[in-house]
C-alpha cells in the first residue's frame, strides 16, 4: 500500500476511475450550501492554522444569535445545507451552541444542519462536563443532523505535535466520529496533507478512515484538504503541486473504497485543478460554499463562491452528469 504514491500518475487515475465510475458511473455531485463560521476567536492556536484569534484583538469577529438567524436569511435563502464550525470560544458555554441549532432549525426547518467538528465536540464536553455522547445527543436533539470532518489534519502524532499540539490526538478525532455513528450521526472525514507529513503517514491516516468505516459505515464522504502554508509558521514552504493534490485524490478512492464519495474541494484546489480532479477518482465538488473563511485566512485566492449555474456548468464542461444532492447525496435535481 505504501507504494501507491509511488506509482505513475495516469496508473493512479485509471485504478481510481474504474472505483469511481463502479460506484457512481459518470455522475458527479454539490450541493447548494452555506458556510457559517460563527467565530475566529480560538483557544487553541494550531500551528498550521490562519484563522484564530484571541478573544479582544481588533481584527477578531463572533456572531450572536440572532446574528447568525439573519446572516442565513439574507445570505443563504435557497441552500440545502447550513455548514457549522469556529473556533473555540474561550467564554461561550456549551448552552449557547446547543441554542444556536435550536434557533436555526425553528426558523430554517427545511435546511439541514451540519455543525461542528470533533474538535468542537471534544471541547463542548469538557465545557459541560458531560461525556461526547451526551453532547451530540443533546445536539442532535436540538436539530444537529451531521457532521463535518475536520479536525482529522493527519493522524501521525509526531507530525502532529508539530503542528496542532493542543489539539485533540488523531485516536481522539476517531473514538468521537465513532461515537457520531453509533448514536445515528452522519459524518465526513478529511486529511490535510502538504505540510510536514509524509506518504506513509498519508496512507496511514487513509487506513484508519478505512478501518473505522469498516466498522460503522458512518462516513459519508472523505475530503483530502491541500494545505495552504501563507500566514502560517510554514510559510516558508510551497504549498502541495497540482500533481501531488491528484495523486493524493486518486490514493485517496482507491485505500478508501468503502466510503461513498470523494471531494474534490474546489475551494482549497481552485475551481480548473477541481475539473481535472473529476478524473482522478473524485464524484462530488462541495457545494457553492458561501462565505468560507478558514481557507481564505491561509492565503487562497480561489472565488468565494459558485452560483448553481457555474457548478454545472463546471462539470458538464468537464465531460460529467451535474447532480444536485442534499446532504446525504440524494438526487434532489439532474441537470
């Protein structure tokens, strides 16, 4: 398995083509989605991260809730999918969280929320001190339906000592996904690769996704993340070539067969690299993204958004089947 990276790059489109076109034929998916990134104000100031700020510095923002309930009337009237996650806020309790999905779901009973990664989750236990369950239980009760993935980064703890050393381990990123699945959460994976890791510690993060999905069948989709150096203590370093960002993908849909869908994540790829990643084993875009902070925090320069119009127009040029999905790829519109 370690020798994947190492094979041709058009051997590693065809092996991951003949999965892709198995599983979903010439179809490829988005979904009509609204980024909320309540905060930048972060206790944890991970090495490789842009975002985070300390609560009272100037250029810091936090969004309230009745803030939040307008900013998705105004920006996010036609989107399937509200997608959650921030920083952890040094002085917000776990209430405040578990209203934030209450407000949105009363007032957008339609949109399907997916909030906070496993990081949040670990943080929310320790601010309620209640076990992970209880906090997605309530969660989930307060109108959570699934989860993003991030928060995986890359699962090598001596990679990642260097580069998120307060963050939760990778074991801990695991145990909590599982924990999702078993109490009926739907969620996605990542790996952010490009900065200190190497192909080994990319297929050996892959193999734990793999296992654990053997295990659950709770992963929806797996999102390889380029990592963009610029504003963080790496950005002395070149961020991953287009090549190394296909091969990753290809790598990626062949270790990981048993999850449904590969992203090809036009916001960190760019929306050209993004078409060519269609061939190279990936079946779903995203989505429109409105307002994404995070990436562009980190330098890139990629649009803030894509209309409905330009989504498909972006996959039909590129030889594929549009396929608008709701949140768990159901078909909702062929275009």
């Amino acid at each position: 398995m370690n020798t994947l990276f190492d094979k041709e790059l058009f051997d590693l489109a065809d092996e991951a083509m003949l999965i892709k076109r198995r599983l979903w034929g010439d179809d490829v998916f988005f979904v009509d989605n609204l980024h909320v990134n309540y905060t930048d104000i972060c206790v944890s100031h991970c090495r490789f991260c842009a975002f985070a700020k300390d609560e009272g510095d100037d250029d810091s923002y936090e969004m309230d809730i009745p803030g939040i309930i307008d900013y998705i009337a105004s920006k996010g009237k036609s989107v399937s999918e509200i997608h959650i996650v921030g920083g952890l806020h040094p002085s917000k309790p776990f209430d405040f969280y578990v209203d934030m999905l209450s407000e949105i779901k009363r007032n957008f009973p339609e949109k399907t929320i997916k909030a906070f990664s496993a990081v949040e989750i670990d943080y929310f236990s320790k601010l309620a001190s209640v076990s992970v369950e209880k906090v997605l239980l309530k969660l989930k009760n307060a109108g959570l339906e699934m989860m993003p993935g991030g928060g995986a980064e890359i699962f090598n703890p001596d990679v990642r000592k260097q580069i998120c050393p307060e963050k939760i381990s990778g074991d801990r990123w695991l145990e909590i996904m599982e924990t999702a699945h078993n109490n009926g959460i739907k969620t996605n994976a990542t790996m952010l690769f490009g900065h200190l890791e190497s192909n080994e510690d990319r297929i050996e993060h892959l193999e734990k996704i793999r296992d654990l999905q053997e295990k659950t069948g709770g992963f929806v989709a797996f999102i390889p993340l380029e990592f963009h150096p610029e504003n963080t203590f790496l950005s002395h370093k070149q961020p991953p070539t287009g090549i190394d960002d296909l091969k990753t993908i290809a790598v990626s849909r062949i270790v990981l067969e048993n999850v449904p869908h590969i992203k090809a994540y036009w916001v960190m790829l760019g929306v050209k690299l993004a078409q060519i990643a269609l061939y190279f084993g990936a079946d779903d875009l995203d989505g429109t993204v409105i307002k994404e902070n995070i990436t562009y925090a980190a330098g890139k320069k990629s649009e803030r958004a894509l209309s409905l119009k330009e989504l498909t127009s972006m996959i039909k040029s590129a030889g594929f089947n549009p396929v608008e999905r709701d949140s768990f790829y159901n078909a909702v519109k062929r275009y």
